[in-house]
C-alpha cells in the first residue's frame, strides 16, 4: 500500500530549520544568562555595601558611648580598641573588610571618620587609603560630629 503523499502546507521542518532555531534560542539563552550574571554581581556589590555601612554605624555607635577623655584617647589598647581592623564577618576565618577610624579633636568636639574597605586593601598603607579612598573601592564611608 503506498502511503499518500503529505500536502505542501503539511511538510516538517528541515535540518537546517531546526540548526537555524536551535542558534537563535542559544543566542537568547545566553543573552538571559548574562544579564542574569550581572543581577548577581550587582546583587553582592550591594550586600557588600550594606554590610560596610552596617559597620561604620556600629563603630560610631560605639564611639558615642564614650566619655571625652575616652574619645581622646581612642585607640586604648587597654579596651581593646584599634582604628584599622581586619573584620571576619561572618566568623568562617576569612577577613571581608577593613575598616578605619579617624577622630579629630577640637575642644570637645569630636569629628568622628570611618572607611569601610573590602578585604583586598588589608595589605595597603591606611594613609594612602584616607587619601584617595575611591581610587581603593571604599564600601561605606560616614562622617559625624559627636559633642561631649
């Protein structure tokens, strides 16, 4: 028995149809893929900031309990203080950031600098940080006043 012979309108897709949407799927597949890619980088950059920033309010919530004379003296290695800390947020052994503190005194007013850093600028002079911290990607940067 012989098989009728399919309409015209009827026919399938020939290999290199199939090749031809195959490419353009995989070209819209990957396209996809790096915006995906930069969603995740942009994501983390943004986590990294917010945890930078996170840390510089913590160390100016500390600095405001102190007294005058403390603040003076700030570091006291005796309270365990530092004005340049490698911190390990999340207790796993590895450093995330680096943060650094300036205090200038004026009478007693106390003018109070903290930079956030990623943990690639361990290794780099704290005063060539403070003298370009953008050129460094500083995370967070706060400034205040704190009156005694």
């Amino acid at each position: 028995m012989r098989r009728p012979k399919p309409a015209r309108g009827r026919r399938g897709f020939t290999l290199i149809e199939s090749l031809i949407g195959i490419v353009i799927l995989g070209i819209a597949v990957l396209g996809l893929a790096q915006i995906f890619l930069v969603g995740v980088a942009n994501n983390r950059r943004a986590g990294d900031i917010g945890h930078a920033t996170f840390l510089a309010q913590q160390r100016i919530d500390y600095l405001r309990t102190l007294t005058a004379g403390e603040l003076e003296a700030f570091p006291s290695s005796a309270r365990g203080e530092s004005s340049d800390e490698a911190l390990d947020v999340n207790s796993d052994g590895t450093n995330e950031f680096r943060r650094l503190t300036r205090i200038q005194v004026s009478g007693l007013i106390f003018s109070v600098k903290v930079l956030v850093f990623p943990s690639t600028r361990i290794g780099t002079a704290a005063d060539t940080l403070l003298a370009d911290p953008w050129d460094y990607g500083v995370r967070a940067v706060l400034n205040t006043v704190i009156g005694r």
